[in-house]
C-alpha cells in the first residue's frame, strides 16, 4: 500500500532521520508538526518573504567535515564550537579552560526547565522542525557571577548541496554572569541548501549576555534562524545581526523581557545584492516596568535584493516606566532594490516613553557632489557615504578581533573601507 | 591660470543663466564677483566646479592648459581647482578627518605621487584647523554635523588648506559669519594666498574685501561681467548699489 502524503510539511521532513530518543521537547514538536503548513505570503508575519519553491525542495540530514581554519577569527582567542550541516562537531571544536563556562551537547539541557521557560512563547514550523529534528547543537552555562574569560565562538558551515542544518542551542546566562557569544554562519559547495537553526537562551538576574551574529553564507542557500531570549529582572541582553549571506534570510527574534531594570538592545545591518532577500522579524515583550530597549535596524539594498524589516515593541498594562526605542533605515542603491518596513508598537500601559521610526531613501546627492569636490571618485564617496550610514551599527560590536573580520569581509565583498 | 570665453551656461530646464561671461585669472591674483541675486554668481561657481544639473551651451574654460569642462567634478578638484560652498553639505557618518584622507590620497594617486604618510597628514590637519581656529575635535567629527554656520564656512577653508589648490572659488563664504567669525576666515584664506594661487571671491557685501584686498572686482550681472575695476569699485558698489553701472552702459 502506497502512503498518501498530503501534508506538506510531513512530506518535507519525511526523510529526515527519527531521532533514537524521542524526548519531551522532540515529541511536541512532532506533534505539533501534524496540524501545520508551511507559511503563505497570506499570513501578515510571513506578507513579504515567499518560502513556497524552498520548501518544496527536499533536502538531506548529511554528516560532513570542514576545514576551520577558513572559518576561525584571528586573534579572538575563544572557545571554538563547530557545526557542520547542524552536527556538532567535537573533534573540530575547542573549549579553552574556563571556569565560567560549562558547554554540554543540547540533549544535557533539562527539559523541565526548558519548558517551564519557553511557556506561552510562540512556534513556527521551522522552529518546531528544528526542534523535532535537530543533529546536534550546544547547551551553553555562564556560571553565576562570572564573567566569562573567552568569547563563545559558534562556527556554522554548510558543506555540501541540497543539505538541511537543524542545529539547536541554549545558552544560559547564569545569576551576575557575563559572557559574549558570536554566531556566524558559512557555506561551501552548498547550492540549495538549507540552515535551519534555533538559538534560544536565558538571561538571569543581573546578568550580561551579549550575542554577535554574522551570516555570510553564498546567495544559493535558504537561512531560517529562530531566536529566542528570555529576559530575567535587571539583565542585560545585546544582539547585533549583521548579514549578508544567503538567497533568502530569516532572522526571527525574539525577546521576553519577564523582569525589572532591564535593557534589551538589539541591532542589525543587512547588506543585500543581486537577488538577495532579507527579512528580520523582531519582537520586543516587556512584561514589567521600568524597563529600556533600544532597537536599531538599518539596511543597504543594490541590484533586485529585497529588504523586509518588521520590528514589533509590546508593552504590557502592567508596564510602567518603559523606555523603547525602535528605528528601521534603509539605503536603496539600485532602483530595483526594495524594503519592506513595518515597525509596530502594542502599548497597554500609560506611562510609557516610546518611539519608533523608519526610513528608506537613496544616497545624498548632494552629498556625493560635495565629496567629489574635494577631489573623491564617484565610487569613493558612495563607499564612503554607505560605510557612514551603516558605521553606526559595526560600531556595535565591541569585539575589535570580531570587527577587524566584518571590516574585512565588507572591504572584500562590497569594496567598503571603515 | 583661468581664462573663461564667452561661457554661456543653461539649467537643466533649458533657462539660460550665464550668457557670455569673459574672465581672466592670472596666477597669484585675487579675483572678486560681485552682483544682484539671481546674477548668474553661484551658477558660475557650480558650472566651475562640475555640479550636476548644469548645460554649458557654448565658450569654454580653460584651466592651467586643460579644457575644464571636459573634466568630472572630482578631477577637476584633482587638477587643483577647489569650491567652497555656499551651503556646505552635512554628512552624518563621515568624519572629516577620514574623507579628507581618502581625497588626498585620490588626489596624489592622480598626480601620480606617493601616499602622505600618516604623521604627516596628522601634522598638516594641526596646521591647517590652527589656520582657521577650528577645534581639533571638529576636525575628527561628521563632516558639518552639528556645526554652527561659522563653523561650517571655517571647515570650508580648513579643507582648503588641507588640498592646496591651485584655485579657489569661495561661493558667499562670507555669508552668515558674525564679525569674529568673518576676520577669522579672511585671515586663513590671507594665510593661503600665494604666488602660486588664485582665488576667486564670490559675494554681496564688500565688507568680506576689507579683510580680503582683491585684486580686481567684477560686477556680474544678468549673467555677464558688466564692468571690472579694483577695490575702490566694491566701495562704490556698497554705496550706491548696482544700478547705475546699467545706467552707465545704456547710456
């Protein structure tokens, strides 16, 4: 007998590998995949981004190697976690002695826990695929009241085409910790491939958590990333995103900020060419009063890339004294290059400071005379006025081995000088 | 240096605003325009410097042995030839430190000479914002953000000194400034004159020729230069506006 698949989500993950251990967070998933479609342009989160031709590709859970040394960050001097087509990779990886960081594979995180912690937050089906189907991924611990001595390195790489990464990952950033952690994501040879990732984490009490994440894949694969940080009273949380790889990006994040004093920061650039889409989903839940956030987004689109920004702030009725802060600015260089902005804020409360702003425009053509006429190329003050626009958010990143790398890459892939 | 021939000069929607200017330049002098608004002053400084949005008609501009016209904004200012604006541009994000860098560079590459070094760069930017008393910690911000109306017109002059042209147009530099600001300007540009440079002086008022002694002013009007005389001819103009010289030349 001949079965019938008519959910296209099961057919999408029916040859992926079962998992040996059905555990508590997989067997939800899995349930909750039955009832699911993929999304359609006719749901208002997922209006600009067309997933359609990508899901209807199949794609392969392929354990690969790969060589790091193209991948490593000189002078960063970090703990180096390695996955390869979402396996995590131990013999690649290494982890410097460090008394304030304890990394485990993910299956260690304690589901109970885990539940507890993510109840009532959102799902979508790459989520819960990742989730259902996930090769391997770290849980990370910044012990309590430590600062951690090394940056956490997390080294994405696609090797190999038509290939699905489900890496999944926690960091919990322990009471008074205070840690960075850098995400990047590559690909090689990985025409059609698929990066399909959950990181998620916990910052407790007092504690600093700061996220880098760069996604330079090649513009043939699909980067579906769903984040997940949850916020607890007087923390601090800082995630730069800063992309500009893949045929089609993602970047869904989200923050619950379930506590006093605290100030979530979030930043990103995106930088699109050619064909490339871009899409960066934010969401901002303060819960509690007295809080700050600060959210700034800006794009830079050339030839038919498309950017889509959709950044929404929710300040609960109970939320008082809240401070949030969102803007969304795009460049377009080319006038085939679109955005799509749509910045939103829910506010229940009424003692609150709020603003949010958007902008896309071209580049000051009165600018770029003025450069000229002083002696600067036409090519050279379009360079000069784009690393200005944008400089702002790299100046984000601390990290001067981490910037020195960002400089280069946009020194090398757009021609732009910081 | 700069000999202009019957230049005639058209905006973009075809309305012609220079109709036959003659101008000659010779190394070293100082050259002020003076005229009514709408005259054709500040179109002269952009159809000079290559703005966008200009169509030269006919007559030429020859610059040092080199037809100017034919040249893009940026190797015009390569050739030495420099504009201080009007309305200098504010460019959030830009230092004037690094811009002013990458256009040394740009220029000497074009000349085919080596790259300042670093400490010499460093030096010249001393020298030159001392010229002009604009504070150091102007000189490594946003190129005219945030800057107050004087500040804009000394960091025009502190780029000036930084390029070294061979010819400098100063389009109403003198326009806004209060008297502190306008002695401080007129003294740097005085710092820059040479026997090798040329400056042209565009402005309304002639008090900007008291601190600045032109060699020869014009009076542009209608887009022509309709008389040219010395100094003495800016205090005349002061005195009894622009009317009588059409007078003079109806009858």
């Amino acid at each position: 007998m001949e079965l019938v698949l008519d959910n296209k989500v099961l057919e999408f993950v029916s040859d992926f590998k079962k998992p040996e251990t059905i555990s508590k967070v997989r067997k939800q998933a899995l349930d909750a995949l039955t009832g699911m479609d993929f999304p359609t342009t006719r749901v208002e989160e997922w209006k600009y981004t067309r997933v359609a031709k990508y899901v209807k590709r199949k794609y392969k859970q392929t354990q690969a190697s790969t060589n790091i040394e193209e991948y490593a960050i000189a002078d960063l001097n970090a703990h180096q976690l390695v996955f390869v087509n979402g396996y995590y990779d131990e013999s690649l990886s290494t982890i410097l002695d460090d008394d304030a960081v304890s990394v485990q594979k993910i299956d260690e995180l304690d589901e109970e826990y885990y539940s507890d912690l993510v109840d009532g937050t959102e799902e979508n089906v790459f989520s819960l695929i990742n989730k259902a189907y996930q090769t391997g991924g770290v849980f990370i611990q910044i012990k309590k009241n430590k600062k951690a001595n090394h940056p956490i390195h997390m080294i994405h790489v696609l090797e190999g085409e038509e290939v699905i990464a489900n890496a999944r990952h926690f960091v919990l950033a322990e009471n008074g910790s205070k840690s960075e952690v850098i995400a990047t994501f590559h690909s090689k040879n990985s025409a059609n491939s698929f990066t399909n990732v959950v990181l998620e984490g916990h910052v407790e009490s007092n504690a600093s958590l700061t996220i880098n994440k760069l996604q330079t894949e090649a513009k043939d694969v699909l980067h579906i990333s769903n984040e997940l940080f949850v916020q607890d009273e007087s923390s601090n949380f800082l995630i730069n995103t800063i992309t500009t790889g893949a045929q089609l990006t993602r970047n869904g994040l989200d923050v619950i900020v379930e506590g006093e004093n605290c100030h979530t920061e979030m930043n990103g650039a995106y930088l699109g060419t050619e064909n490339q889409h871009m899409d960066n989903h934010t969401l901002i839940d303060q819960l509690y009063s007295n809080c700050t956030s600060s959210e700034s987004y800006k794009g830079v689109m050339d030839g038919k890339s498309v950017g889509v920004f959709n950044g929404k702030v929710i300040v609960r009725q109970d939320a008082q004294k809240i401070a949030a802060y969102q803007s969304n600015k795009n460049i377009l260089l080319s006038k085939t290059a679109s955005v799509n902005s749509k910045p939103e804020l829910e506010i229940y409360a009424d003692d609150v400071r709020c603003s949010h702003g958007s902008t896309i425009g071209e580049l000051d053509q009165e600018a770029i005379y003025y450069l000229r006429s002083r002696g600067i190329s036409a090519a050279s003050a379009k360079q000069l006025l784009v690393a200005g626009f944008i400089g702002d958010i790299l100046d984000k990143v601390e990290n001067e081995a981490l910037r020195a790398d960002i400089d280069e890459l946009f020194l090398n892939d757009f021609g732009w000088k910081f | 240096m700069l000999t202009i021939k019957n230049l005639h000069a058209s905006v973009e929607e075809g309305h012609e605003i220079l109709k036959g200017l003659n101008l000659g330049v010779k190394a070293g002098e100082v050259h002020a325009i003076m005229g009514p608004n709408g005259s054709g002053k500040s179109t002269l400084a952009s159809v000079l410097a290559g703005k966008d949005g200009y169509e030269v008609t006919g007559g030429s501009v020859d610059f040092d042995g080199v037809d100017l016209l034919d040249l893009e904004a940026e190797d015009r200012a390569k050739e030495g030839l420099f504009l201080a604006f009007q309305y200098p541009v504010e460019i959030p994000g830009v230092s004037n430190i690094n811009f002013l860098r990458t256009a040394i560079n740009e220029i000497r590459e074009y000349r085919k000479e080596d790259k300042m070094s670093a400490k010499d760069f460093l030096a010249k930017v001393k020298t030159a914002s001392n010229l002009v008393e604009l504070d150091s910690k102007l000189a490594s911000r946003a190129v005219n953000v945030g800057f107050s109306g004087g500040e804009k017109k000394r960091n025009e002059i502190f780029q000036m000194a930084m390029l070294e042209p061979k010819l400098a147009i100063l389009d109403e530099t003198d326009s806004g400034l209060d008297i502190d600001a306008l002695r401080i300007v007129s003294e740097g540009v005085n710092k820059l004159r040479s026997e090798g440079r040329s400056i042209i002086l565009i402005t309304h008022y002639q008090r900007l020729l008291e601190y600045i002694q032109p060699d020869f002013v014009h009076v542009l009007n209608d887009g022509k230069i309709i008389k040219t005389g010395t100094k003495e001819l800016a205090l005349e103009l002061e005195e009894k506006g622009y009317d009588w010289i059409n007078e003079e030349i109806a009858q």
